[in-house]
C-alpha cells in the first residue's frame, strides 16, 4: 500500500477541467440525438424545444473547451497575470446562446399554438426523453462539483444549464403525460413556451454571474472573513494591516493588503512576515497570489486588521 502511494501521481488539474469539458461535448451529442428521437416519434413542439437546447449545450460546450484550453496558458509577456478570465468569455457567449434557443422556441411555440397538433405515441416519447434526462442529471451534477472544485466559471455556468435544462424536461414530461390522459393538444405549445421563459431566466442568470466576474468581484463575505483571520494570526510582528482587498478572475484569487511594521524594523525582518502571511494564505486559498505593501508605523491608520 505505501509503495503504491509513492509512486501514485496527482493529475494536473488544468488536464482534469479540459478532458471534463471535452467530455461533456460527446454527452451533449448523445443528449441531443436521444431527444431529437423522442421528438421525431411524437411530433410535440415541447420536446422540439427540449432537443433544441441540447443543440445550444453542444455549441456551448465547444466554447467552454475552448475558453478553459486558453485560461490554463501560462502567463507570458503580454499577460503577465494569466489568461483565466477567458472562462467568463466562455460563459457570456454560452448565456447568449441560451437566449437566442429561448426566442427560437417561443416561435415554434407560436406556430404550434396556431396549428395545433395531437401528439403520436407520447409514452414512447416521455419514456425516450427520460433517458436523456437522467443522463443530463447525472453530468450536470459532475459539471457543477469539478466547477466549484477548480474554480471554473466555464464548467459552473455549463453545469447550471444543464441543470436548469433537466428542471425543463421534467416539467415537459409531466404535461406531456397531462396532454396524452386528457387529449388537450394546447398544452403542447403552452410548455414550450413555459420551457423558453425558465431558459431564458436561466441565460440571464448565466451572463450576470459571467460579468460579475469580469469586473472583478470579490471574495464572499465568509471567505474574506477568513482571510483576515489568517492574517490575524501569522502576522505577528506587524502592527497593523489595512486596506484589505481582494478579487476573483476565473479560478485564480488575488490578496492584497498593507502591513505597517515599527520604523526600527529591518527589511528582512519584514520580509519573514511577508513570507509567512504569503504561504499561510496561499495554502487555505490553492494558488492565490497575495500582494502586501509594508508601511512604518507613521502610516498606520489603526482601523486595520489588528494583528497579535
């Protein structure tokens, strides 16, 4: 067992959200040919609309893998912090798409609830749909948890569309069952249109989060709390530390702040202090990059994070 743990090797994490994006591109395609199957049996406009979004969470897919293949690039000289903010860009587009599926389902919406239609084998087509559904339940739930887990806006926003994309198809599926028992063909389109306005409440959701992130919002309350507590507590030596900032782009954390020391104290004596409140953050916040401005005490303003 020990010498299988020496030689066991962690996988890159960049590797790890790039094949998990590459993957949910084949998930999508069988979604999409599962669905477009149950709406070919049935000829309901719902399950159109249902197929239809799977065509957006294909096409959205191909940008996410795109965007994360950019944000893991190494810094170079003409970005020198990096290029993780290209996920955001990955999610925007994916949340205009949603949009775009939204108005081209309340047309079909419009034309079926114009020309109704009965619908041919329904238990076929729910029973086809389901299968596409769990499969969306299970992905969207692994898309969610990878993107929490490496801070992928790109894996998150793709994850919550499919989620919100599984709430849809159930919520067709039980009318569907209602307009196969009672042969009322009006419910056909009325789901549809039910079906764009949760998508495109979930494209608003999708972009807003995605520009949040691109004007550099900051760490949550609980999270901020936390970073003073560290700084509390490995900043012994300093006299004061103030103007706390922080801010999130993709998966990587900036930290900045300023520490006032004694006049007396020496460079390097700082710089151990630095050092420690560095490693400390760093290791409770996986990659952060922490920038402290050291002050003399003359500069101290004593409304900081008091430091023991």
């Amino acid at each position: 067992m020990a010498a299988a743990a020496a030689f066991s090797v962690v996988e890159d994490p960049g590797r790890l959200v790039k094949r998990t994006a590459a993957m949910t591109i084949g998930v999508a395609c069988a979604v999409l040919a599962i669905k477009y199957l149950a709406y070919m049996v049935t000829g309901s406009v719902a399950l159109f609309s249902d197929a239809l979004e799977s065509i957006v969470n294909v096409v959205a897919g191909l940008v996410a893998l795109w965007a994360v293949s950019v944000s893991y690039k190494p810094a170079d000289s003409d970005h020198p912090f990096g290029h993780t903010k290209a996920e955001y860009f990955s999610a925007v587009i994916e949340g205009v798409l949603i949009v775009l599926a939204a108005l081209l389902i309340l047309r079909e919406a419009w034309g079926a609830y114009l020309s109704p239609r009965a619908i041919e084998a329904p238990l076929l087509g729910i029973a086809i749909n389901g299968v596409a559904t769990a499969i969306n339940l299970v992905w969207a739930q692994v898309l969610v948890r990878k993107g929490r887990e490496h801070r992928s806006p790109a894996l998150d926003a793709d994850g919550r569309h499919i989620m919100a994309d599984v709430v849809t198809s159930v919520g067709v599926l039980a009318g569907l069952a209602i307009a196969g028992a009672t042969g009322w063909s009006i419910l056909d389109p009325a789901l549809a249109a039910l079906v764009a306005l949760n998508i495109l409440r979930e494209g608003w959701k999708v972009v807003a989060s995605s520009l949040s992130g691109l004007m550099d919002r900051a760490l949550d309350a609980q999270e901020e709390a936390r970073v003073r507590e560290i700084i509390s507590k490995y900043g012994e030596g300093a006299l004061e530390v103030h103007d706390v900032k922080t801010r999130i782009a993709g998966r990587a954390i900036f930290i900045e702040f300023h520490m006032v020391v004694a006049s007396s104290m020496s460079v390097g004596a700082a710089h151990v202090i630095c050092d420690r409140l560095e490693d400390a953050l760093q290791a409770e916040f996986d990659g952060a990059r922490v920038l402290i401005h050291v002050e003399p005490e003359a500069e101290a303003k004593q409304v900081g994070v008091p430091v023991i």
